[in-house]
C-alpha cells in the first residue's frame, strides 16, 4: 500500500502559490521588490530551471502583464505553454506566454551593456531542406572578450524584434560578428518582415 503522499503538479504548485500571493505582486513597490521577484523566480524554477519572467508596470486598467519566458531555452518551451494554459482567472494579472514582438524600439540594459535596435544587423540564409532561417547578427561593440554577455543580451533584444517563440522555432543556427559597416547589412528591425 502507498502511503506516501502524491507529488502536487509542479505548475499547480506553482499557481496556489501566485494566487495565495497576487495582492503583494499586484502593489509591489521599489520597497520590497528584489526579494518578492526574486521569490517569483525561485517559485517558476521550481518547474523548470530555464523559466524567467517580465512582470509589467500597472495598465490604465489596474492591471500588470506577467510574461512567462523559457528565456531562449527551447527544452522549456512545453513547460511556459503548460504553465500559460493552466493559468487561473486573475483579474489583476494578464499571463502571456513568451517575450512578444514589440512594434517600438526597445533597449535592453543587461549587465554593464545596453543595446538597442540601432546596435544590431542581419544577414540571413533560408534553409532549403528546413522551415527555419540562419542568422548572423552583427553587434556593435560584441568582441570575443565580451562575448557571453553581448550574446545573451542580443538573444534578449532578437526576442523583442521578433517573439521569443519566433526566435526559438523560426531560427536555426545563429552566429555573432562584430558590426564594422560591412555591406549588405540589414538593421535587426527589417527581421519582422519574415514574421
């Protein structure tokens, strides 16, 4: 005989918890708000380890945006999805899943970094065989020295030009270049005429 006690779901767990705490993420404030979405990120890593989020400022409408993201981790795509159509009724909170194409610029502040639009070009290869498309992405300032953090900041800004699902599904092999005014450049914005 079982004894034991079933594992509660993972994202189930995850959404008793948001809801027990909506109020405090609903009024968070520059107070408390390091070690509340701090406690957000630990409780969505709990269902998988690649989850991160964007909790937006307050709308007109007194709501926020919770943006689920597997941050470029296709192996959590299933999981943002999962954890999206499970998502209860909040009438405070708005869940989207994955970082959306966004129509304006955006700039990304990433460590010591900020890039925006302006700081990044395409060339782009159509896979024959492949749905998918091969990128090079030319960065200004991205040098071998500091590649990690160019890269994973540049990978953050393709999301708002194209949608991290777009990104993660649409894209396949991407290489990084330093942007030296090389011909033939297209600037990152013309991307979202492939989507």
């Amino acid at each position: 005989m079982n004894w034991l006690p079933m594992r509660k779901n993972k994202v189930a767990a995850f959404w008793d918890w948001f809801v027990t705490n909506k109020a405090v993420y609903h009024k968070l404030d520059d107070k408390n708000s390091d070690k509340r979405l701090n406690q957000l990120q630990k409780k969505l890593q709990k269902v998988n380890q690649h989850l991160t989020f964007e909790l937006s400022d307050l709308s007109e409408d007194a709501k926020r945006e919770l943006v689920i993201s597997a941050d470029g981790m296709i192996e959590a795509f299933d999981d943002v999805i999962e954890l999206v159509e499970q998502a209860p009724e909040l009438d405070a909170f708005k869940v989207i899943a994955f970082r959306q194409q966004q129509t304006e610029e955006v700039s990304i502040d990433y460590g010591d970094i900020e890039l925006s639009w302006h700081d990044m070009f395409y060339t782009v290869e159509k896979q024959e065989s492949r749905d998918d498309f091969n990128l090079t992405l030319y960065v200004k300032g991205f040098t071998k020295e500091n590649e990690d953090e160019f890269v994973s900041a540049s990978f953050i800004l393709l999301d708002t030009v194209i949608g991290e699902y777009n990104a993660g599904m649409c894209i396949g092999e991407i290489e990084f270049a330093s942007y030296e005014r090389q011909p033939n450049l297209l600037p990152i914005k013309e991307l979202q005429s492939l989507f």
